[in-house]
C-alpha cells in the first residue's frame, strides 16, 4: 500500500511536491483551487509543467484531485445541477492538464426530492460529462459517504446502482460492462460512520464480500484511509487519527495488510497540523506489512 496525504497547494503548485515528500508521501492527492470557491484559478502553463516533472521526479504515484465541495450533481434544482455539470467537465480537463490519475467525487445530496430521484440524476449528469470528454482519460471515482441529511452513497447499492446506470460512449451498459471508467474511493471513516463494521475482522470480510458482490473490488481504486472521532454508525462525518480514533489500531493494521486491499494507494485526510500527519505516516508505515 502506497501512502500519503491530501497536500495544500497553498503558494502554488510549484510548492506540493516538496511538500509532499517532506511528509513522506508516495502518493498524494490535492483539490485544484479552492474547495469552497466556484471561480477556479487558471492553471499556469509553466508552473503545471514543473509540478509535473517533480511528482514525477519524486515517484509520487498516483496523483489525486478531489472535486471541490460546492457542486452536487443530485440536486432537484436545475440550475444548480447545470452549473455543477459544468464544474466537474471542467475539473476534469483541469486534472487532465495536471497528470491526474484520479478525480474523486461525493455522489450529492438530493435536497428536497427522494434517494431515487437523486440517483438518477447523479446518473445523468455523469453520463452527460463522460460523454463530452472525449480524450479525457481521468477516471472518476465515487466516494461513500455517512449518508447524513440527504446525501447519496453511504451504501453500497446507491454507488452500484450510479455505476451501473452510467454508459460508456460506445453505449455498452451495466457494472460488468461498463469500459470508460466510473471507480470507487472508499473512505474508512465514512463506511465505519454509515455502520459498516470494517473494525473488526470479521466485519472487514462481511464488507468487503458485499462491496465485491455489489460492486466489484475491481472497481475499488482508492482507499481514504481515516479513523473516525464518532461512534460507529454515526452517521457524523469526523476524521481523526490513525488508530486513536474509536476504528483503533488493530483495525488499520488489517486494512492495510488484507490481500484485497494492500495494493491500493492510500490518502490520508486525518486534521492537517504538521506534527499529527507525521507521526499518522509513521504509524501507516509502522503498520505496513506487520502481518
């Protein structure tokens, strides 16, 4: 398992990759601009080319974007979902132009409306982006959730019944079928938070057979790796650090050991004073291979 952080770019991007390795990062992931900002700052053209020559100078595989937070693609407002449509086509040519691997997204939240109805907009809105970018080979990747209030996907059945209403652009349908690319992240945290019980051994081979028979674990291309400061089933949204929060150490030492997890890269969005994320990296890689 790779490890790293989600890294500020903050200064710019000429700063990430120092950043990046400073922490021990071998993989990393970052938003694009701000998070809470519809206005995307231009990427510039020289400063994009040396980000790119250091990552990959410092072996910091793969890179990571995570859409900013304002978009929601389950919104019943149309307006809303038009101007969110726009956002992702657009973060997605902004991770193309970065050398991203991944786009990672939260399905939305379906407001005033039911889950039904919030799924299949979800469903169209990708369909419609994935079908305007052409050339585009950023994958996107769903995240769980807690699924507090109305957010989508904090079961596995709503993130297989987005991906399999998803088509390609040659029109080929379904989990199994499906060939231009809609993955998973799964955030620890989050399961944990909605009440899967992936803190004990036998709640980690429950969840992960069910993610497999709904999913695919073939569609799991990311781990959020992330203790959780609330109780199990929750439904809180609290990050905290690895094995102090109530997940506990054991439970990240399977995790990050289990032959169907352990050749995942692994980002880390534990609270970012500089002290916590390197004793959670020494923690990780303290971890890594115990077993």
């Amino acid at each position: 398992m790779r490890f790293g952080f989600h890294i500020s770019i903050e200064g710019g991007f000429e700063n990430v990759v120092e950043r990046a390795k400073y922490l021990g990062c071998e993989t990393l992931q970052v938003f694009t601009a701000s998070n809470k900002q519809w206005r995307r700052t231009p990427l510039e053209q020289d400063k994009v080319k040396r980000f790119r020559a250091q990552r990959i100078k410092a072996s910091l595989e793969p890179l990571v974007v995570h859409l900013f937070y304002l978009p929601n693609l389950a919104t019943p407002d149309t307006k809303m979902r038009r101007r969110s449509c726009r956002a992702l086509w657009a973060e997605l040519e902004r991770s193309q132009t970065l050398g991203a691997e991944f786009l990672v997204l939260h399905p939305g939240a379906f407001k005033k409306s039911d889950a039904n109805q919030g799924i299949e907009r979800v469903i169209g809105s990708l369909n419609q982006i994935i079908s305007s970018t052409n050339g585009n080979d950023v994958k996107i990747l769903l995240e769980n959730t807690t699924g507090g209030g109305t957010r989508l996907g904090s079961s596995f059945e709503e993130l297989a019944r987005i991906i399999a209403g998803v088509t390609s652009v040659t029109g080929v349908t379904g989990i199994e079928g499906y060939v231009t690319g809609v993955g998973v992240c799964l955030d620890t945290a989050h399961a944990f938070q909605a009440g899967y019980p992936i803190h004990t051994k036998e709640g980690l081979e429950e969840t992960l057979d069910e993610f497999d028979r709904l999913i695919g674990l073939s569609r799991l291309c990311l781990l959020h790796l992330n203790d959780s400061k609330t109780p199990f089933a929750s439904r809180n949204d609290r990050h905290w650090h690895i094995g102090e929060g109530e997940m506990g150490m054991e439970a990240f030492e399977r995790i990050i050991n289990h032959p169907r997890l352990k050749h995942l890269p692994a980002i880390m969005e534990t609270p970012t004073a500089e002290e916590d994320n390197l004793k959670n990296m020494a923690t990780v890689k303290r971890l890594r291979g115990k077993n």
